[in-house]
C-alpha cells in the first residue's frame, strides 16, 4: 500500500504562514477510532526508513496515520531547504497537520476519538510542545523517538560531539543559534500528564542519554522508556516492530482505549 498525498498551502516562503507542504495519508481497511500523526525532525522526510517504522507499527493497530513532509527541508518537496530550518515553523508545520486531520476527520473515516502523537528528534519535540499546549487534553499518548528537549542542550551536543560542530551549524542552518536556545520543552514539562514512551539510541550524538535521560526523569510520571543499545539517533540496529507495537498497545491500555483483537 502507499499513502495518499494531500497538498497544503501554496506559498514558496518557508516562513510563511500559507507555506507549501504536503501530508502522506496512510488510511486504514475500514472507519477507525485511532488516528496517528508522526512528524519526522529537521532535515527529514515522512518516509524516511526509521519514521516508515514508526508508521508501519501504528497502522498494525489499525491506526489511521497521517505523516507530514514539513517545510526547510533537503529530502522533500516542501517549501524551503536545510538553510531556511526555524524550529518554530516545524511547531507549525506539525500543528497545521493536525488541525487537518481534526477538520477532515469524517472523510478520513476516523471517528476523532483517539488521538495519538508521535514524534522523531525536533518532530518529538514538536508533539510535545503541542501536547502540553494548544492540544492538551485532547491527546491520548505521546510516543517519542530521539527527542530533542531543548535549544541549549542541543547545542553543548553539537559542541561536545561532532567536530566542529558550532561552526557546521552555523553554516548549515545560519538560524539555529539565535533561535533554538528559544525553545526548551522543560518550561512545560509538568502539563504532559498522559501517557508516554521515549526510545533512546545509546550512540546517539544528536540527542544524548544523558538528554533523554533527563527528560525521563523530569516527566510528572514514569514514561515506558527503552534505551536501544545498536541505535543511534534514527532507530537503527534492529526493525523494532515488536517492541513498538508493545509500546503502542501498552500506551492505549493506559489512555482507557486498549487495543483491538487482532
């Protein structure tokens, strides 16, 4: 099966609000109470082979996922490349997706009933900001993958792991040093109060341990938490199927919605 692919906006600007994007619609064999958007991070795509994971265990549980290609990017069609990233309008990227799949719900064939968000890196990050925001209590789970927790902690990353690593960001995505400090998903860390899992990579160097680590232990309650010790920052090392789709009916079983017999 392949998704279908929905256009959204017009405008070539990245930065604007009409910014040209696309969504890839993974519909489920019949009318679903659960519906997924997984967001990919900076510099990715929907269909990326660790975000396919992510997609494929949630439409096991006959979930209609909804995976969108955000703006400032090298490996999509959306407006804007690497350069133009702003972290901001990947939080508006991944908010305009979901006020789409809440608008066009009936013609989906998802009852509204079952909201999950998943995220990968500054997609993660993304889904919880929105999660703790605009969206809370309307979620019923947050599944992150790698995620990114905040603009300072990314960046002593960068310095303490890659070589050169300031002066390739700097070039690389001129914004991100003025920008990402701006964001920390621990100024609302104690609003994600539902259920949530984190997958870590032990020899990630984008997203640390230690990082993810922190962000565990600083959520109001215990997440499901797996530290996959062959990954680095995108689910490498193993398919992982078996342990997402546990992750997915552990997490529905804790929202009040477990999952169907299959």
């Amino acid at each position: 099966m392949t998704p279908d692919i929905v256009p959204l906006g017009a405008s070539d600007d990245p930065d604007a609000a009409d910014a040209r994007m696309s969504l890839e619609l993974w519909r489920a064999d019949a009318p679903s109470p659960r519906l997924a958007i997984t967001a990919h991070g900076r510099n990715g795509a929907a269909q990326a082979p660790h975000m396919q994971k992510l997609i494929d265990a949630y439409r096991t549980r006959g979930y209609i996922v909804v995976s969108p290609d955000c703006c400032a990017s090298a490996w999509n069609g959306s407006a804007g490349g690497e350069a133009d990233f702003f972290l901001e309008n990947h939080v508006r990227d991944v908010r305009r997706t979901i006020d789409w799949a809440l608008a066009n719900a009936a013609t989906l064939g998802w009852s509204g009933a079952h909201l999950a968000l998943c995220g990968h890196s500054m997609g993660a990050y993304a889904v919880a900001r929105l999660a703790a925001g605009e969206y809370a209590g309307r979620v019923a789970h947050l599944l992150l993958v790698s995620p990114f927790t905040s603009g300072a902690r990314q960046i002593e990353a960068r310095a303490k792991y890659h070589p050169d690593g300031i002066a390739n960001l700097r070039r690389e995505v001129p914004r991100a040093l003025d920008e990402w400090p701006r964001h920390d998903i621990f100024t609302v860390i104690d609003r994600l109060a539902l259920p949530v899992a984190v997958f870590a990579g032990a020899r990630d160097i984008v997203a640390p341990p230690e990082n993810v680590r922190e962000f565990v232990e600083r959520l109001p309650s215990p997440p499901l938490y797996r530290l996959l010790p062959e990954a680095s920052h995108c689910l490498e090392g193993g398919d992982y199927r078996t342990e997402l789709v546990d992750t997915i009916d552990r997490l529905d079983a804790a929202a009040g919605n477990p999952a169907p017999s299959v």
